[in-house]
C-alpha cells in the first residue's frame, strides 16, 4: 500500500513534528510511570529504520535517547520492543541501536522482523493463558497505511497503567473506504460499522470529522479509554494526512501530552500542515493562546453558577483544547479584577485563611468556588 520502497526515506515535516511531541511526551512519561512501576514498557510496533535520508532519527532512536539522554535517574527496568516487518529496514534498525551502546544497564531492547498485530495477538494470548498482564506500557502504533485492528488496540487498554499513541492514517482510509472487498477489514480497525454512514457524505470536511469521531468514540466507548485527544496532520497540499490519536486513562498523561500538542501547534488548534510551515522560521513559535475562546467556553458552561477550581480545571483539560496553565491569571485573574469584577470567589475556607488571601491570584483547586456572574 505504501509508495514508499527505499530502507531509509526523506523526512517530511510533519513526522518531525509527530516526533517532536512522542519526545516531549516521553520526556514527562518517563519519570511518572519509572518512580511508581518497577518495570515499564516501550512498544513501536512500526518501527521503521530509525533513521531518515538527511540523517535525522527515527523513532525508536528518539525514545533511547529519551531515556538515556533523561535529566531523572530513571532505575526502573524498561523493556523496549521494536516491531518491523521489513527485513531491511529491521536490520537497519538493528545496527544502528547496536552502534548505540553501551546503553544503560536498566534498558532491555527487543528488534523483531515482525508483523506487530500477528505479534502483539500471539503474546496477549500467552499471558491471557498464564493469566497474567502486561506491565505498563507506551504502545506507538505508526504505519504508513491502516492500523490495528480495533481489538487489538481495545487489548492493549484492558491492561493496567497502558497508553496509545496511534497515527489514524485519514487520507489513505477515506480513499480506500469505497472498495467492497475492504470493507471487513474496514470493520476490524473501527471495531464497528458506524465508519460506514459516512459513505454517503459527499462534503469533505463533514466526512473527516464524522470518521474522526466514530474512531474516537471507539476509543472512547469500545475501548474505555477515559481521555483521548487527536493532533491533525496535514500534508504539502494542506490536506488531512492523518490524525495522531492518544489514548490514556492517566490525567497527568492527558496533561502532558496536551502539553507536546501545544509545543507544536501554539495556537491551539492541535493540527500541523506542511503547507504552511516555514523552514526558515523557528519551529517553537510562542503563540498566544486564544483566551478570549476558552473564556467564552467556559462562560457558555458555567454563566450563572458556582463551580469548583477543580472541577472547572477538569472540565477545561477534558472538554477543550486548553491546557491547566491557561485559565487561572489569563482569565479568572482578569474577570475579579474587573470593575464590576465578573465573578465573585465563594469560599469558606479563604473567607477564614489568611494563607488563601495571601496568594490570592492562585485560585488553590482545593479550596475555592468561583461564582460567574
Ligand atoms: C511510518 S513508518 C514508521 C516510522 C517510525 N515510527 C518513525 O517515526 O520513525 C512505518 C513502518 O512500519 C513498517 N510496517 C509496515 N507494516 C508493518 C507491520 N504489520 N508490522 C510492523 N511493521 C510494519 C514499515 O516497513 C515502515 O517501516
């Protein structure tokens, strides 16, 4: 299915973007999952050659270094696997993280010319039959064409502490959707048929977002998964390439990726296109926030009521592009200083702690309500 045949190929900005938050993500992974397991997983289940044309690393490369290269003294034992199904590439792969070493001594590796679903069913089967789990694990699922199959993915989140990070390839599914003899396979990687009410859609922008949302529904319902986001791709022609949905049933994971997310689009439209990108320009560029949206988001839900700081944070990680930092100074700051103030802090422990007083702005999540007028 994929036009490409080469071992290594040219890097795409896009893919340095998608690296850019796997690094940034696995930067924070890394320390929360190593200080609460004792032994954490690792799993690229398309690994690729670890390398590009102009020399630049791939992804399995990106998350050694991530360990290795770590500001935390990460002991616990991580088990890295690296599926690829091309013999070449697998061996590419191989001698390249063989250059590597010595690596850290809690680092295991595992490279295997594999198909990874043929793999992953096989070892899930195994421990289903030992009845036991697996531990805790970042599973990267990034083919060139389709992925899992629904089950599959479904398998891996039944498992304690597991997250997913899938490429949704969009452009190369919604072209193949048509064709008759697909559509059983079709029906194993959305895990339902709902992806098939979208046949009838002619207008391109309703299509993509009604196939995005039968997968994340899936994700989300089929799946269970507590909190999945999606980061939209698009390629030199500014068309949707793919999506790259995150799975977890962490909080402190959805943060932190909502947090590789902004790193890359600071603007908060979590999408990236190749049409628009500027070699020249620096690649981190600080936007601003749109605050005045997420000020009207909040204001449509909460006009009028008394609401937690901690569950008006909730709602704003959960429910809206936002990030934790964005709301307290930039927004609830900005409304009580207002003349008239435009919400009234309601709280019977600042009304008595001197403490609260002092650190006003700071909205403490365990202790005020804040009323919206
Ligand atoms: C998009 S590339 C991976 C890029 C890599 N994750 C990175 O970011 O640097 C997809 C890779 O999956 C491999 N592949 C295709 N089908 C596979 C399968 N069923 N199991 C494992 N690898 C597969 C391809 O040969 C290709 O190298």
């Amino acid at each position: 299915m994929s036009k490409i045949k080469t071992v290594i190929w040219k890097m795409q900005p896009h893919t340095e973007m998608k690296h850019i938050i796997l690094k940034k993500y696995l930067d924070a992974w890394l320390p929360i999952m190593a200080n609460t397991n004792k032994k954490i997983l690792y799993i690229d289940g398309f690994a690729g050659p670890g390398e590009y044309k102009n020399g630049e690393i791939g992804s399995p490369i990106i998350a050694i270094n991530a360990i290795k290269n770590h500001k935390a003294n990460i002991t616990s034992e991580i088990r890295m696997f690296f599926f690829e199904a091309d013999k070449d590439r697998c061996d590419f792969l191989d001698q390249k993280i063989s250059k590597m070493s010595p690596l850290p001594s809690n680092i295991k590796i595992k490279i295997e010319h594999a198909r990874f679903g043929e793999k992953l069913k096989d070892i899930f089967d195994s421990l289903d039959g030992q009845k036991q789990k697996i531990a805790p694990a970042f599973v990267f699922v990034d083919p060139f064409g389709f992925p899992l199959s629904f089950k599959l993915v479904k398998r891996i989140m039944e498992n304690k502490g597991c997250e997913v990070l899938i490429t949704f390839m969009y452009e190369e599914i919604n072209r193949f959707l048509k064709k008759p003899e697909l559509s059983k396979n079709f029906d194993k990687i959305f895990g339902t048929n709902q992806w098939r009410a979208v046949l009838s859609i002619k207008d391109p922008g309703k299509r993509k977002s009604m196939l995005h949302e039968v997968y994340k529904n899936q994700l989300e319902k089929n799946a269970n998964i507590e909190f999945v986001r999606s980061f939209e791709m698009k390629n030199k022609s500014n068309k949707t390439d793919y999506f790259l949905f995150f799975g977890t049933n962490n909080i402190v994971g959805l943060k932190k990726m909502k947090e590789a997310m902004w790193k890359v689009d600071g603007y908060g439209n979590f999408q990236f296109s190749d049409a628009t990108h500027n070699p020249l320009q620096p690649m981190l560029f600080e936007k601003e926030p749109r605050y005045h949206l997420l000020k009207k988001i909040i204001l449509e839900k909460f006009r009028g009521k008394i609401v937690t700081i901690r569950d008006l944070e909730y709602f704003i990680l959960t429910k809206t592009y936002f990030r934790e930092t964005h709301y307290k100074t930039q927004i609830l700051g900005v409304m009580e200083k207002a003349n008239p103030p435009k919400i009234i802090r309601k709280c019977d422990k600042c009304a008595k702690s001197s403490k609260c007083k002092i650190i006003r702005t700071r909205y403490p999540e365990d202790c005020c309500q804040i009323k919206f007028l």
